[in-house]
C-alpha cells in the first residue's frame, strides 16, 4: 500500500506577511502623523517641525523599503527602520511635548515590529526602552508611557498569539486537504485494481468456458484416435508405412491427446468458481496440474518437478491448484531466461510441506513485510493487482496451513506452505467467503 503523506505545510514568509501589510502601516503612520501635527495648530513653529520631523522619517522608511532592501539583508533594514523611527518619534517628544496622539505610536508600532521570526520581540523591547527612556528623562509624567507600555505589550503578545493561532488553523487545513487527496488517490488506486480484479474474473469464466467447449471435440478426437489405433493393431499383416503409425505416430498422437485433455480438465477445474466442498485428494496430483496450467509461463526457465511420497490428505484442491499456480507465476516472472523453478512436496509430522523455489530475483525486507497486505503489488500498473498472495494467504490459514517465505535481493526466494493433514473447516459464512475470494 501507499504510505501516507509527509509532506509539511509550509509557513508563511515573515517577510512576505511584512510587505502584505506595508501599505496599511504606511496610511497609519501618515494618519496618526497628521494628527500629531495637527493639535499643534496656531504653533506654527512646533507645526513645522512635527510635520518635518515626520517627513523626513516616512521618507526613510520609504528609502529603506524600497532601495535598501534590495542590497541589505532583512534583519539589518527592520533594525535601520526600528533606529529611524524610534530616534525621531523620541526628538518629537523631547521638542514639542509627550502627548497623547503621540504615545499612540508605540502600540501601533507593534504591529510592524512583530514577524513570526526570534528578533521580532528585541525589537520591540527596545522601541518601548527607547521612547520610555526618553519621556522620563524629559520629565513626562511617568504614568503616561506606563500606560501605553502596557498596551503596546499587550498588542504585540496578543497579535503574536492570534498569528500563531491562525497558523496553527492554516497548517491543519493544509494538512486535511493533502490527506483528503492522498486518501482520494488511494480511492481511485483501489477502484482500478477492483476493475482488473473483476476483469480477470470474468476472464476465468470464459476460460471455463471454452475449456468446456473444447472438451466435446476432444472427446470425439479422443475416441476415434483410439479406436484408429485399436483397429490398425489387429490388422495383420501392416504395410510398412502403417507400422510406423502403430508403432510411434499413434501412441505419441495419444500421448499428447491425454496431455491436452489433462490440461483442458485442470483449467476447467481451476476456472469454476463454484464454492469447492472438502474431499480426498492427492497433493501430488495437484501439483502437476498446477504446474501443467502455467507451463507456458515458465517456457523461459527450467521447471523441475520433485515429489514425495505424502499420501492423500482432505481439504479443497482446487484451492491448492490456484495457490500453486499463483506462485508458479509469480516465480516464474522473478526468474531471469535460464534460471531455475522447483516445486517440490514432502510429508512431515503432522502434514505435508510444498515448496516453490526459484532462482530469481529475490525480495527486500521491506516487501517480505507487506508481501500479502491486499494490492501490495511490486509489479509495474497493469501486470498486477496485488491480490494473488493475499488470497493464497487467506486459502492456506482458511484451511489450517501457514505459509513461511525466505528472500534474499538477487539470490532467489522460497514460499513454503505446510498443509495439515485434515485441514480445518470453519464456519459456512467464513468458508463461503474464502472460496468466493477465491474465484
């Protein structure tokens, strides 16, 4: 399966949050400067100064901003602006009087000193240390900056938890959005590997039933070959060239008659997706009848056949059929042209042991881990769907048995399947559900 995703939100620039909010801080500051100025009215010489004063300080932010910052690394522009501002606005008090307009800076002062980066509360602390300085150096009234100290801190704590807030909100939306999208990409992973599932189904179905259109003729071939053969055997005596029929075309016509039939009976069985009852069987049977279904996938390594003596045992063979062939397949497509696959079978104590081998490619540990989680699938889109070893999985314990795999990269792999020798029957519902998986 897909792993989830991993990738963090990203947060935002304080530098981009600073130039979002410029515009709104430069009208604020002409605003509160215009009416700094103004409640000197009639004091043309304090006017004068208190808008030249002002000016010349928006005039440099403005410098700052816009040339300096290109040139300057960010930190160094805030703490010229912070120094611009703070020494100005610091003469103004000193000169013209600690008004109230005035001390209305500080608190709006925090809202451009703060940013989402460390420096952002030493900038702060310093402004409030420098105009508080000032003011009581002067002879303000101390309780003046105290009081809108207090706010100022206040703002910057306030407008810093809100901010942190907000960002934590934005990285939990972003973060659902990319989760809802991964769980959508799975979705549709799942839907297309359901539609190849259905697909393959439906070509089992038409491959039992052309399995079973093909087992009429054969019948008739079957029949007339072998009453051909009968009839040549008691005419005597044979023309020479007849003999040769008798003696070698006809017993191997025969011989590979009765493999086509085996082959055409084993796919028939194989395809039917009829629930499969418990019954007597040979394993061994089995086994070369699996391996007779998936021959033409193993054309390009050397398949080898070693069986021993396990005796019958009772379960469902058709099952065993199609979890052999599952992993015939699946070793033949691990195994490069000239290698090596060997089913074998041998009794043990309380069973019997089937092994597939092969000379492959071998697995990582990372695969043997999730190598029968439902559409695990190494295999490139469109050569698999991740569900064989999943339901060979859910066969094999449906019956009793366990499967044990041993992988090594580039060294081959070995599925071993111990079977008991009565496999186990579970409930009507659970067995019904095994088989239809299954098919």
């Amino acid at each position: 399966m897909r792993a989830s995703p991993s990738k963090s939100p990203q947060v935002l620039d304080p530098e981009q949050v600073l130039q979002g909010l410029h515009p709104l801080m430069l009208s604020g500051s002409l605003l509160i400067s215009a009416a700094v100025g103004l409640q000197y009215l009639g004091q043309w010489r304090v006017m004068a100064w208190v808008f030249g004063a002002n000016a010349l300080r928006i005039f440099l932010n403005v410098l700052l901003s816009k040339v300096f910052a290109r040139r300057l690394a960010p930190s160094v522009v805030e703490w010229a602006r912070l120094a611009v501002n703070v020494s100005i606005l610091a003469a103004i008090g000193v000169l013209a009087g600690w008004s109230l307009l005035l001390w209305s800076y500080v608190p709006f002062s925090m809202f451009w000193l703060y940013g989402m980066n460390g420096s952002g509360r030493g900038r702060a602390l310093v402004y409030i240390g420098v105009m508080d300085g000032a003011a009581l150096l002067s002879g303000c009234d101390p309780f003046e900056p105290l009081a809108f100290s207090l706010l100022a801190v206040l703002s910057f704590l306030m407008t810093e938890k809100r901010a942190e807030l907000l960002q934590r909100s934005l990285e939990h939306i972003i973060e659902q959005r990319e989760q809802l999208a991964w769980a959508q990409g799975e979705l549709r992973l799942l839907h297309e590997r359901a539609f190849e599932q259905e697909k393959f189904s439906s070509l089992g179905l038409m491959a039992a039933g052309v399995a079973h259109e093909i087992n009429n003729p054969m019948a008739f071939v079957t029949s007339n070959v072998n009453s051909l053969y009968k009839d040549l055997k008691q005419q005597q005596p044979l023309a020479e060239p007849l003999k040769e029929y008798v003696d070698e075309v006809l017993p191997a016509t025969l011989d590979g008659i009765k493999r086509v039939n085996a082959i055409v009976s084993d796919l028939r069985r194989f395809a039917r997706g009829d629930p499969e009852v418990y019954s007597e069987y040979d394993p061994n049977e089995e086994a070369k009848a699996a391996l007779r279904i998936v021959q033409g996938q193993l054309h390009h390594v050397r398949a080898e056949l070693e069986l021993g003596e396990v005796g019958n045992v009772v379960g469902r063979p058709q099952q065993l059929v199609q979890v052999l062939v599952n992993m015939l397949a699946n070793a033949g497509q691990a195994t490069a042209p000239g290698g090596v696959v060997r089913l074998s079978t041998r009794e043990e104590t309380d069973g019997i042991r089937v092994e597939v081998r092969d000379t492959g490619m071998g697995m990582t540990p990372e695969t043997l881990r999730n190598l029968f989680q439902p559409f695990f699938t190494t295999k490139p889109p469109g050569m698999g769907t991740g569900l064989g070893l999943a339901v060979a999985h859910s066969i094999v314990t449906g019956q009793g048995g366990h499967i044990e795999v041993e992988s090594t990269p580039g060294k081959g792999a070995c599925f071993t399947l111990h079977l008991p020798r009565v496999a186990h029957r579970p409930s009507r519902s659970t067995g019904d559900r095994v088989s239809a998986a299954a098919a």
